[in-house]
C-alpha cells in the first residue's frame, strides 16, 4: 500500500461540525501531505537560489550583462504579488486545485525560461515562473496549518524551513555545475537551471494530486478582491523595482522618484479598496487588529531584512574575499544548513511538547544578531572556523524564529482566513527580504568604493607597489578599473583573479570594512526584532486542537 492509499483509507481525527474548523489527520496522513507540499517547495526554493549563481554566465550568453539585474527583479515582483492571491484564492476554491495551478504556472514558466533567446525574453519568462512560485510556499504552510493543531503546527513547519534552507545551500552548486558546462545534451548547460525543472514538477504534481484529494477544506463564498488586486500590483511592482534598481538608476533619480510616487498611490488606494471590500478583501485589514497576527507580520517583516540581507552579502564575501566559485561558496555554506535542519527539528518537537514558543523565538532572533556580530568581526585573512561559528549562529537562529513567528501570526486567525493570513506573513517577509537586499547592497557599493580607493591609493605609495603595479599583468587587470581621478569601479570582479596578491589586499580590505558595517547595520536592524519578540510578543500556551 503506498503513502497515498495510507491517507486515502486511514480515517481522519474529524472535528464536530459546528466548530468551524476542517477535520484534523493523523500524523500519518499529515507526514503524507507533508511530502507532497515540500517537492512543491522545493521547486520555488531552489530555483532562486540556483539562478543567482549562475546569472553572470547567462548574461555573457544572452548578450544583457547590463539588463540581467531584470531576471531577478521580475521573479521577484510577480512572485510578491501573486502571494496574497494565492491565499484569498486557495480561501474560496479550495488549496488543492489553486496548489496543482501553481505548480503548472511555474513550469509553464520554466519551459519558456529554457528557450528564452534573449535577455529580456528571460526577464519575461521569469516573471510566468514568479506567479506560480508565489504560490508554492505560502499554501504549503497554509494547507499544513489547516490540518494541525495550533502547538503540533511548529513541528510540521520546520520541515519547511529545512527545505528552504537545504536549497540556499544545493542551489549555487547546481547552478555552477551547470553553468560550468557549454553544453549538455546538446543545449547550453545553463539552460537546465530550467528544464531540471520540468521532471521535479511533474514528480510533484503526481504527488500532490494524490496527497490532497482527502484534505479537507471548507469553502469561502466570497467574491475576489479584483480591485485590492489591482491596487496592491500599482503599490507594491514599483517600490519593488526601485528596491532592486535604486542602486543604478540613483536613489533621489527621476525615475526613483516616479516609482516613489507612483507606490504610495497605489499603497493608498489599496488601504481604501480593503478597508471599503470588508470580509471579501484580499488582505482583510481586521486582521491586524489581532496582536498576534500583528506582530508576526512585523516580526518577519523585520527579520526578513536581516535574513535575505546576510544571506546576499555572505555569498559575496566568500567568493570576492575568499576566492572561492559560486559552487565551493554554496557548499561552505552547509554550517548554516545543518544548524538550521537540527534546531529545526528540535524546536519543533518541543512546541508540540509544551505548547510554549516565545522562549524559542526570542532566542532565535538573538542568535541570528549574534551571527551579524560575529559576521562583522569577518577580516580579509579570517579562517574558515570563524566564518562557520556566524553560519551557525545564523542557521540555529533561522530553525528557531522562522516557524515561531508563523505559528505565532496563525495562532488567533480563523480557519476561514487561515489562506489570506499565511499569505500576508510571506508577502511581509518577501518585501523585508527586498528591502534587506537592496539596502545592504546599496550600503556595501556606496563605502566600498570610497575605502578601496583610500587603502589603494596609501598602498602605492610605495615605491616597491607603484613598481609592481606598473608591470604589464598587473596595469592590463587595473585597467578600466582605476578612473583617472582615483575612483575605482567595481562593475566587475574578474581582475582580482589575475591581480598579483600584494596590490589586491587593498580591494579586499575595502570590500570587507564595507561588509563590516552592512553586517553590524543587520545586527541593528534585527535587535528591533529582539526586543519586540521579548517585551511584546504574549507569552500564549498554543492549544493542542
């Protein structure tokens, strides 16, 4: 009898009917559903962790070095917007058809991915394959909160957080594997990023099919928010594409100051439609008006900064610092993994024991500005050992808050906006996750440049260096990098490769005193979520049906 038939013939827990919620599962049933919903995971997960790595090598072949910044962004944009659609959507019609839709969507979008010709066809594709995977997270977490009692759910979830953090880490080395092939089969290597997709989601969709037929749901006989919708993309699209662009285009640019503009309108008009739809709004706005739900949102909006922003500079220090490829930074990156799998695992068992939680998202949240600090202390010639002691403070961090605060942002939120309340939590970590990437890149480029041209410049000022530079290898890699009023340009990073070790040290030093400050920045920002998690957040025992 496979798992399938397990959940099929095995009877579930059923509620009274006139509690308003659906029937509980057996933990059987529930490890079976729970299967399903990670290889759906998994795709959304790993895919943007696998393009990243590979991105500067698909731009050399696409032509678009300059425009590849747009195969990341349009991902992004669709995927933050499709989220709360999916869970008002997954609220009326049910979570197993809209789930099965997103995992369509998102190969539709892979397919077309696998053949883009073009830079900005990819950018296109891309965005298909965001409005499926803004989907496939949040109603996984949505359809596991269904079918769990409130203080059994964190030991669920965290199979979710383990997913997600397994694919940080297998995702660069899959994309440098196959950006590191011309071709395979006959195709350029890296055009099965996307393709490997295919099988995965047909695997997934087998199971899914299978594994949710018997989950219960009880429909919402509500209308779709269509104008929130509306109001919502004018809101969100730009300030997301000025969250990712602001860095090139300026930040005070005419265009930024459009796309400003241009957000706040649609943010206001999306308050306005929300607050006039009622029960039928895409973010009902009472929602808010639970302290629970209120500070899990801010919560993952907060530390959703911290964590997206240390997740995009780490990478960086490792591979422009340390040296180390795309595939070699993602594999030293398994601290992070490991701690985050086991504490994981181990908080979940103990919420489910207990009911308790706040102890364990309060330590979460301090282990993981612990991990800021530890990062900040990061020098150019720093061993490996000390950048693992922050990947484990960050990983143990992450397994302890992550299902915390989504189990304390559902703990109070009716069955029937179980769909549109997980969404909300995504949606708010998404943007902080924007936001965080965006500005501790902007903070990184802004003080490296200045600081490398410093160290630089007291450098050659010796005449064995200025020597040194002056030979042919070195001049040929310091030019177009060098501006003839000593700026430096740090559109590229190749050089340092072919850069003899005594003049690189001083581009390494600038680019880690930046690092320092991005890093003590995140540890400012996450302190926030400290003290909101230990003098704010009610200290709830989560019940047990």
């Amino acid at each position: 009898m496979t798992s399938s038939d397990a959940l099929a013939r095995e009877p579930a827990d059923t509620a009274p009917a006139d509690t308003g919620r659906p029937a509980r599962l057996t933990h059987r049933q529930i490890t079976v559903v729970l299967s399903g919903l990670m290889l759906g995971m998994f795709l959304g997960a790993l895919d943007q962790t696998v393009v990243s790595s590979a991105l500067r090598t698909i731009a050399d072949d696409l032509h678009g070095l300059t425009a590849q910044a747009w195969v990341t962004t349009a991902y992004l944009v669709t995927g933050t917007i499709a989220t709360p659609l999916y869970g008002k959507l997954s609220d009326i019609y049910g979570r197993r058809i809209i789930y099965l839709a997103a995992i369509l969507l998102f190969a539709a979008g892979s397919l077309l991915c696998g053949f883009a010709g073009s830079i900005h066809q990819l950018a296109a594709f891309r965005a298909v394959q965001g409005l499926g995977g803004g989907g496939l997270m949040s109603l996984a977490m949505t359809i596991i909160a269904d079918i769990t009692s409130p203080r059994a759910r964190g030991r669920y979830q965290g199979w979710f957080m383990a997913v997600f953090a397994g694919s940080s880490i297998v995702g660069p080395v899959i994309g440098g594997v196959f950006a590191g092939h011309d071709t395979l089969l006959g195709i350029d290597g890296w055009r099965w990023i996307f393709l490997i997709n295919l099988p995965m989601a047909a695997v997934a969709l087998s199971v899914i099919m299978r594994v949710l037929r018997r989950v219960p749901h009880q429909p919402v006989r509500r209308r779709l928010d269509y104008g929130g919708a509306v109001a919502l993309t004018v809101g969100v699209v730009p300030l997301l594409t000025v969250a990712e662009q602001g860095r090139s285009w300026g930040w005070s640019s005419a265009p930024a100051l459009t796309t400003y503009a241009v957000g706040a309108v649609g943010l206001v008009a999306f308050l306005l439609v929300e607050r006039r739809m009622g029960e039928a709004a895409l973010l009902p706005l009472r929602l808010f008006r639970t302290r629970s739900f209120r500070l899990g949102t801010v919560l993952h909006f907060i530390v959703g900064i911290g964590m997206f922003g240390a997740m995009t500079t780490l990478p960086l220090y490792l591979q422009l610092v340390q040296g180390m490829s795309p595939m070699t930074a993602g594999l030293a990156m398994l601290p992070t993994m490991a701690a985050n799998v086991v504490v994981t695992l181990v908080v979940g068992r103990l919420i489910s024991r207990t009911g308790n939680f706040k102890v364990h998202l309060v330590t979460g949240v301090v282990c993981i500005t612990a991990a800021m600090l530890a990062y900040a202390t990061l020098r150019a010639d720093s061993p490996m050992w000390h950048v693992s002691i922050g990947m484990l403070f960050m990983g143990a961090g992450l397994g302890a808050s992550m299902q915390t605060m989504t189990t304390l942002a559902q703990s109070e939120v009716p069955g029937r906006d179980m769909g549109a309340a997980t969404a909300s939590v995504n949606f708010f970590r998404s943007n902080g996750g924007t936001v965080g990437a965006a500005a501790f890149l902007s903070i990184l480029f802004s003080l490296a440049g200045a600081r490398i041209s410093t160290r630089l410049a007291t450098a050659l000022q010796q005449p064995q260096l200025r020597e040194l530079a002056e030979q042919e290898r070195n001049a040929d890699a310091l030019k177009g990098v060098l501006g003839p009023d000593g700026t430096v340009n740090l559109e590229d990073s190749a050089f340092l490769h072919t850069l003899d070790a005594r003049l690189a040290r001083p581009f390494l030093e600038g680019y880690v005193s930046a690092m320092q400050v991005v890093f003590l920045t995140g540890a400012a920002v996450t302190l926030i979520a400290v003290v909101i998690a230990a003098w704010r957040v009610p200290n709830l025992k989560l019940a047990d049906d």
